[in-house]
C-alpha cells in the first residue's frame, strides 16, 4: 500500500466524521494548511491522528508527523497531498 492510498483511506475515514459540506476531496489540489486549507485547525488534527493510526497498523511504526522536523522545513510537509505523502516516506526511511 502506498503512502497516497494510506492518505486517502484517512481521507474517506475523516469525511465519515464530517457534515456534507464540509467533506475533504481527495485530490492534488486539496491544501490543509494555510489560506486556501480546505479543513479547519479541529479537523486537521484529527486527520493527522488518523493518518498515524494508519501508517502503525501497516507499516507497525509508530510515527509522529507533528514534530521538529515538519517544523524547520522551509516548505510545510501539510501543505498538499504530495507534500506530506514525500514527508511521510521519508519519517518511515529513518
């Protein structure tokens, strides 16, 4: 399973939480920080756990994506789908 399916899976499990209106598309357009954030700093957070849940059941890896690293990068790994599945990746290489 790659790291995009893994993201959609946490994707489709959020949207079971959310209202109508406010459901997160899966797509490389989709933003979850900053202006354009399609998800509010609540849900965001929920979303990262879910994602954590996630990658210890198929990897059996526990990871934390909030920490030190995501915050001294010059582009923020939550930007995008792409930029946080090449963030993810990387967490599982250390």
């Amino acid at each position: 399973m790659e790291i995009k399916e893994i993201l959609k899976l946490a994707i489709d499990e959020l949207n079971e939480q959310l209202e109508d209106d406010e459901k997160v598309e899966f797509s490389d357009d989709v933003r979850f920080i900053g202006s354009k954030a399609c998800i509010d700093s609540i849900t965001f957070v929920t979303l990262i756990s879910i994602i954590e849940e996630l990658i210890e059941e198929k990897y059996n890896k526990t990871i934390h994506l909030v920490n030190e690293k995501a915050f001294s990068q010059k582009r923020s790994p939550f930007y995008s789908i792409e930029t946080m599945s090449a963030y993810i990746e990387d967490l599982l290489k250390e």
